[in-house]
C-alpha cells in the first residue's frame, strides 16, 4: 500500500477536529469557537477554529486543513522536488490554559502524498508545563506509550527521544517542554501507521483532558502568573525561529493567521530572568534541560 | 583606506553607548540601567545595559559589543570564508516606551573586518509607531536624511529604501514601522562612511527623543493599549522570524539574553485582529502596507 484514501482520511480528521473542539468547549463552559473556512488560492483550503474567552481556556486553536496543487518554491519538507505536486492534509490543536498550574497542549496528524513516491503520515503531540507535575508529565506519556505498545509499526522510544530532540530551544540549551511523541515521514506499512495515527488521535483527549481539569482550579500567585506569561515568550521562541512548520508556512505563503493561531495570548519578555536556587520554578527549567523518561 | 582604527571606534561606540543611555535615564526619570558585562569564550565580549521599570520607558536596550575570533560555522555576514577570522564592534539601542502614542526606536551602528578583504560599516535607525503622528515620522526621516546629506558618501534614497525592504513582515505584506536609514557592507571611501557614521550616531538623541518626549504623557484608552500589545506581537514576529542579526546571533550561539533584549516587554497574539475602517488603527496599517516618502 503506497496510499491511503483521502476522503477516509479528510472525513477522519475533519471528525477528530469537531470532536476535540467539542471537548475543549464542554470544559471550558464560558467560551465557543470562531469557526473560519479559507480557501487556498492554489488549491485547497480549511477549517480554523479559534476559542478565547474569560474561561479556564485563555486561548485555544483546532485546524484542519486539505491543500494540493505545485509544491511551492523548491522542497516541501524536504521530499518532494520542486515543480510536482503535493497533497497534504491534517489537524492539528493547541490550547492555552489562562492557569499557570495547567500546560499547555500541542498535537498534529498529518498525511502527505507527492506525484513521486510512496505518501506518508507525520505528527506527533507534546505537553508544555509552566509548573511541574510529575503525576502529569507520567499521566500524558503513559497515554501516548500505551498507544504504541498496541501497534508493532510505532516506535516509542525513538519517537518520544525524537520529540525531545526537535522541540528544543537551542538558544537556551532547554526544550519547551517535556515532550511526547514527534514522527515524520512515515512510508512504510501505510496501512499500519494509519491504523496507528488513528489511535492516537482519539486518545488525545484522554492524554490530555483530565489533566487540564485537575490543575485549572489551582490558586494562582501573581509571582506565578508572571512566571506564566515569561516562559509564555520561550514558546513563543521555538514556534517562530525553530518550528520547521511555522517558518515554511510564513515563508511559503501559508494563511498567517491559522499558522499564528498557535502563539500564546498572552506574553512577557523580561531580561536576565532566572529562576531563584530550589524553587518550582528551578525544577521545571532542570527537567527542560535534561529531558526524563516519563514511563 | 582599508581599515580604520579599532580603538577609536570601540572608544567611539562606547561613549555612543554611555551618552545615549544617560539621555534615557533622564527622559525616563525613575529608572536606571542594569549593566551586564560579558566574556565571550572565543574572543571578547560586551555591556548588555537593560532599563525596565515603571516609568514612560517600558523596557530599553543599549548594547555594546567587540568579538573577535574564528568566523562561526560558514559565511558571518555574508563575507568572511568559513575559517577565516573575524572582528565586530558596535552600539545597538531599542526603545520600548509604555504609552502606545510614542513609537518604538531602534538603531545600530557596527564596524566589521576580516583577514580577508577591507574593513567595511553596517547600520542604521528606524521607527515604529503604532499610532501615526505624521510630524514624528516627518522629524525622525528629517534628521536622518540631514545628516546623509552632509556626506556625499551617504545615499539617503537607497538606504531608506533598503530600509523598508529589510523591516518587512512578508507574511504580513506590511513593513515593520515607518523605516528609517539601513545600510551594510560599506566597504568604499572607509573614512568618509567613518565619519558619515559619527555623526549619524550623534543625531540619534536628537531624532527620536523629542518624539518620545511629546507623546508620553498621551492618554491612553484600553483599546489603544490593547493595540499596542498586538502590534508589538508584530515586532516580535519580524524580529524572530526575519531579522537576519537575530537568527545568525541565535543559530551561532551569541549571547541569548542580550539578543532578545530587543523583544517588547509585554505582547499579545490574538486571532484574526482587523483595525475598523477609517481608524487610526487602520490609517497605521496603511502606512506599513505601502511605505511612504516622509521627507
């Protein structure tokens, strides 16, 4: 199998869209989405949905999108020769909690197909706390193994050490978060990974949510909040100068504002900030540093 | 002339540095310098001097640095073979004032050399309101293009054309304020840029303080504050996303925190923000659409 059918996967993560959207405004209670539809002038178009209201949920994004046409202006990620043409499709999510206590969440699912070569799917999710809790960070990874150890096509530990490895503010010699699962270019046993891209995409809410719950309540500090809204300017770093995405997407003549949707609400960048010897917020900047198995 | 004298320009860009941030001081009237001096492992170092407090200026930048060493990883600039040695000194100054009627200043002034090759300058200085005052953006280009034109060296027309090409957010079609003067690699006629760029420095007080002094006592409503934090969100955006000094600093492992000194203090990214016909939001966004002749 060199392909999948596009439709099965536009009908299924059109549905991950509306259901993880439908998740996120039950929880937040306060708040709906905008819903924009675009069209690509090249061909193609999506689904962006925004949420930000006064409720647990600062800020909240859930994409979809179907593009085709002439791959744009040399490599489209690094498989395709310039001149061919390219389908790609895909959902990807991020949320902003306004509570410090809660990380943020970050996901996508994408399948690619070129005019040559076998297609490929990509993805991957990733958990970014700003305070840490271990019963989390083990909670998030247990999901996402558990997931794996059900399908002999993923590998955990080389895509959960390949999360680490990209989301990685070199800069500052810290990751932006405590990582998760990261792979691309999957092209072998289609069928298999699709099987598997399946599964994880309707554990996300479960990898997720009851997390989110358990920490939206937690009393804030306005030490903490300020902590929040610093380290909010680190993930505000990797997304424009790492995140291969991001800049291939502003550079290529990607829809801005779906692309920017992922940017926290709400930033701060202050000089020389460090956190104080054996406080919280040390301990959060250590595990940045050296990433942990969490499993 | 090849090259000029290193320690008459390090004496030169370090009173730059001195004289600039006392005129600040004074503006700001509450808050006074952190000053940071650094070592760089290959060679050199620099004072990294941040103002941030509670009065008319939000967050200030004055930096100055002299490094020198082995040219990192490939091209510096575009002009040194990989291997070859390098030095760089130079004075760069970013202003962020509080109210969102005084717009944000930035200026630099650097000297480079090689093992191979003359010496040459780079630069400049530009402005970004985030309400258009016309007679700001009208005194601002005055001072700069006065001083061009007391140099035959200088050509106002070309570098405040580079300078609205190379501040643009071309994910965004619009530039990043109302420009300025922006030039690099001058190579030719070293004394004559030399002295071109003494006295550009020395005009930098006189272009930008008076704005600064005439507008911060503007009231403020909400909706213009949240403005200014959505456009300084622009800021960063070009500053992380294309600024050319910024990336190679970061990708080559310059000094982070005195790199992204340069970022405002408070940001905001919001989905889908369009200022109300016929606003001064609007007449603003026009403005950086299709940059306009001010002198």
């Amino acid at each position: 199998m060199s392909h999948i059918d596009r439709t099965e996967f536009e009908t299924w993560s059109r549905r991950l869209q509306s259901d993880f959207a439908a998740d996120l405004e039950r929880l937040d209670g306060t708040a709906g989405f905008r819903r924009d539809r675009w069209e690509r002038g090249g061909g193609g178009g999506g689904d962006t949905w925004v949420l930000s209201g006064d409720g647990p949920i600062e800020k909240a994004a859930v994409n979809w999108s179907a593009v085709w046409g002439e791959v744009p202006g040399g490599l489209a990620e690094g498989r395709a020769a310039a001149g061919s043409t390219f389908y790609a499709s895909g959902t990807s999510i991020i949320v902003h909690p306004r509570n410090p206590h809660a990380p943020t969440f970050h996901a996508n699912l994408r399948y690619f197909e070129t005019d040559v070569g076998p297609a490929w799917f990509g993805g991957g999710a990733d958990l970014t706390p700003w305070y840490l809790y271990e019963d989390d960070a083990r909670h998030f990874h247990g999901v996402l193994r558990g997931a794996c150890e059900r399908h002999p096509v993923a590998d955990h530990r080389a895509w959960k050490q390949a999360c680490d490895d990209y989301f990685r503010l070199h800069h500052r010699e810290e990751g932006r978060g405590v990582g998760g699962l990261f792979f691309d270019h999957l092209d072998e046993r289609l069928g298999e990974v699709w099987a598997f891209v399946q599964e994880l995409g309707g554990l996300l809410s479960e990898a997720y949510l009851p997390i989110l719950r358990r920490r939206i309540g937690t009393t804030v500090t306005p030490d903490q909040e300020l902590w929040h809204l610093r380290r909010r300017g680190r993930y505000a770093e990797f997304n424009l100068v790492w995140d291969r995405g991001t800049r291939f997407g502003l550079q290529t003549g990607g829809r801005t504002e779906s692309i920017l949707a992922s940017l926290p609400p709400r930033v701060r960048w202050d000089y020389g900030v460090e956190p104080a010897p054996r406080s919280p917020e040390a301990a959060l900047v250590e595990v940045l540093r050296r990433p942990r198995d969490w499993t």
